[in-house]
C-alpha cells in the first residue's frame, strides 16, 4: 500500500516537473514573474515623479516666442500632457531624426485638445519666429498643439541645463555650431516631469529622441504608450 502512494506521488512530481518547471524557468530567464501587486492592471506601466531633493521636479516658469510670433509660456501647458525637446533648425545630425520621431507623437495626439509639443531652439540668433515657421511648415500644414519656441539665449540654456538638466551648449568645434542630448522630457498635466522605470526598477527620466540600433522598444514606442497613460489620468 505505502508502495503504491509511493509511486503515485513520484508519477504526481513528475507530470508537475514536467508541465510547468520549464515555463518558471522560462518566466525567470524573461524577467516576466507576476508581480505580486495585483492591482495593476497587464500593460500597466506606473510612471514616476522626477524628484530633485525628495521633491518632485516641475518644470520652471519659461516664457518664449513661437513660430507664429506668439508668446508661449508654461502656464500655457498647464492641464495638458506634453513633450519637451531641444534643437536647433540647422542641425545637420541627430534633430531631424528627434524631430521625425516627434511627428509620430503629433500625429497620433495632435488632435487633442489636453496634448502639446514645445520644442525649444538652443540657436535662438538665428531660429527666429519666422525661421521657425519655415521649419514647422517642414512637419506639420498647422502646428496648433506644436510650438517651436524662441528668445534669449540666456534663458533658453537656462531652462535646459538647470530647467531640465538636458545638456546644451555652443561648441564650434562639432557638426552645426552646438552639441545637445537627444532627449524628449514628458510633463503631465499639472507641469511635473514624469517617466517610466527601467528594467531595474529605476526612472529612466528622460527618453531617448533618436532611434537606436538594435533596440525593440525605441523612446517614441514608450512614449505612444506613457503620453496615453498621463492623457487618461485623473
């Protein structure tokens, strides 16, 4: 009799081993073991603060000129989701490819009312308002939610390199005249800098502008899916 339940366990062991080992295993080597907070929902991806100080990061009071030689300012953003880039209209390496990949954002959001670009000139002497008008015209017939702003240099590398702490600078010695991160900053609705996590369980803060070889996910793939979570959020 002992022999008997013996050898029904072994068989029972076995047939578990056999079914369901491999997927843990498989689950463990993807990085894919469920999560033991259950109230999030699948796909979800919770997006953190940017905090400086254990404060979350706000982005500061700016006030610019736009392609249409209108003053835009923060307050202009409040209430709505929007991303943030800096470039410049003579760039001859990485903002064409930011600014391909910002085109993907505008068409999928564009037509909504709580969503808006601000692309910032780190060129101002040169990009003014109608400068700048020439290049929107490049993207988009009627940019009403995509601003490309400019003013005083001053301010302007201000706001990037203490605003957002996106590196900016004049650096004759490379391709254009400036050198600058290709990064795109994502602010909620009430101006707060958000990002989602890396597979570490760390912010990525910014995401990456420009496509990068041999990378699935590429930062306008995240952000198609981050700027719909900010969009739906209460």
């Amino acid at each position: 009799m002992k022999l008997k339940k013996s050898l029904g366990l072994i068989v029972v062991l076995l047939i578990f081993g056999y079914l369901f080992i491999p997927k843990i295993i498989k689950r463990v080597q993807n990085d894919t073991t469920v999560s033991s907070n259950r109230t999030i929902k699948p796909g979800y991806t919770s997006l953190d603060f940017i905090r400086l100080n254990g404060e979350a990061k706000k982005v500061p009071e700016f006030l610019f000129l736009n392609q249409d030689s209108l003053y835009i300012s923060n307050e202009d953003y409040l209430g709505k989701v929007y991303v943030a880039e800096f470039f410049f209209s003579r760039c001859p390496t990485i903002c064409p490819i930011m600014n391909k990949n910002m085109k993907v954002l505008y068409d999928r959001f564009g037509n909504q009312e709580n969503f808006a670009i601000a692309s910032f000139t780190i060129d101002p002497t040169h990009d003014t308002p109608s400068v700048l008008k020439k290049y929107a015209e490049g993207y988009v017939d009627k940019a009403a939610s995509w601003n490309f702003l400019t003013g005083e240099k001053a301010s302007v590398y201000r706001l990037a390199n203490e605003g957002f702490n996106i590196f900016a600078s004049i650096n004759p010695a490379v391709a254009g005249g400036f050198e600058h991160q290709g990064y795109f900053a994502l602010i909620d609705k009430n101006g707060y800098i958000r990002s989602r996590r890396d597979d570490f369980g760390n912010p990525i803060v910014y995401y990456m502008g420009i496509d990068q070889e041999e990378v699935e996910e590429q930062g306008v793939d995240q952000l198609l899916v981050d700027i719909e979570q900010l969009l739906n959020e209460k």
